[in-house]
C-alpha cells in the first residue's frame, strides 16, 4: 500500500507573486449565496485547501450558440457573479474556469475543476464552484500532478541499478505550481510512474541494498548525485518529471 503525506500550506499574499498570476484572499470569505439567481451563475474559486483565489477567470460557455461565451474574474474573496440576461431565455450554459500562471519561466494555463458539469438554463441561474487542484486524477483520465518517471542510463555511463533496488526523495525546489509548500516525498522504483503534486523537485536516490552511490541526470544534463526537475508537458501523458539512472563508474 502506498503510504504518503502531503501537507500542503499556501503561502500566496493578497497581490500577485511574480511568478504567479492569480492570488489568494487572506481575509475572511462571506458565505455563498444558497439559492441560484435567475440569470446569473455565481460561486467561489478555491485551491485544495479551500482558500480563495483572486484573479481566477471563469466562464459561462453557451451549449446553443457555438462560440458565445461570458468571462468574469474573481474577486479578493475568490467569488464571481456572472451576468447572462443579455442572452435569450432558452439558452442553456456549462460553467469553465480558467488560470494562467507563470512557472519556472513558462506561462501555464491551470483548469479548476466545477463542482457541478451539467448543463443549466440561464432562466435558472445557477451556484457553481471551482477547486484548483495540483494531484488527483482529473475528470478527463488525467492527471492534475505529474507522473515521476526513472530510466536507466546508457551502459557507457555507468553500471545499471537492479530492478527494485532504488529509492527516490523528491524535495520541493521552492514553491508547487499553486504557490504552496510542498513536503519531501520517498518513492521505491517499484512504484514508478508515481503522481505528485506539480512542481519542482530536487531529486536523489539510494540503493536500498547498499551497492553504492546512484547518480541522476536529467536530459541534456549531467550526472551528479542530485538533479533538479522541472515539470515537462509529455503528449498522451501531460505532465511529466523524469530522470536516468546510472551506478558511477569508480
């Protein structure tokens, strides 16, 4: 059974970090509205431990009309109240949201995930809220992390680990994708592909036997007794962190 704890403690400020384009509310968030309102979707945008996101962008995309669609952003309270009355009555609407951040130098565009995809009428309103997650499998079979991979290296570079003789900690290399602090995470080869919560990670390895040092690398790199991962979108698989493998030669 795998065993792993995740405390996750956000530490966005109220404005905007550099290197990220949304933030979250400190103060106080006023309880949501419990009743849908003719013609309005409304609703909160969290992150996975439930505090508020400002600057989120969320939608309404209309199911009749292809290509209309009504954008909001979040509030300091990580609420939204978007305004659909300008369109007709029968119209009927699914909710989207949408977070463009900047990581590792590289613009990102983060879906939170709605708390409810049917569609509704605009006559109705609606209540919808997001949750902007880093791990778990998504509703479309993905993954909101990213799938930790380990490869043996070429034999010229060094001998090869044995099958299941390899443990791997992950240590957080700053801030996750969302701007929390992640925890240090053990894996065993064993494992492998392994879902962790999206970020940078400094990675090293063990031999679980004792039959000498591992040393990592990441493409394009080096080898070393360390690498630094940065999360790479990988086509049919998203997000991906991955290194090779080798004993050094003495």
């Amino acid at each position: 059974m795998r065993t792993l704890t995740l405390a996750l403690s956000l530490l966005i400020p109220l404005t905007p970090m550099s290197s990220h384009t949304y933030a979250v509310a400190q103060s106080q968030t006023r309880t949501a509205p419990a009743k849908a309102r003719p013609f309005h979707m409304t609703g909160v945008v969290k992150n996975s431990q439930g505090k508020p996101l400002a600057g989120v962008r969320v939608g309404a995309d209309n199911t009749v009309l292809d290509g209309s669609e009504v954008w909001t952003t979040t509030d300091a309270q990580g609420r939204y109240d978007l305004d659909l009355s300008r369109m007709p009555i029968l119209n009927s609407w699914t909710a989207v949201a949408h977070v463009v951040v900047k990581y590792g130098g590289e613009q990102q565009t983060l879906t939170p995930e709605v708390d409810n995809s049917a569609p509704f009428l605009g006559k109705d309103g609606a209540i919808r809220n997001f949750t902007l997650k880093i791990t778990g499998k998504s509703p479309g079979g993905g993954y909101y992390g990213a799938l930790f991979y380990a490869n043996l290296g070429l034999s010229e570079a060094g001998e090869m680990p044995e099958w299941g003789d390899v443990e791997f900690t992950l240590t957080p290399a700053g801030p996750l994708i969302d701007g929390s602090k992640g925890q240090p995470i053990k894996l065993r080869q064993s494992q492998l592909p392994f879902e962790v919560p999206q970020g940078r990670y400094k990675v090293t390895a063990r031999s679980i036997s004792g039959k000498g040092p591992i040393w990592l690398k990441v493409r394009g790199g080096a080898y070393g007794p360390e690498a630094v991962l940065h999360p790479t979108y990988t086509a049919g698989t998203g997000m991906t962190l991955s290194v090779d493998m080798v004993h050094p030669r003495r």
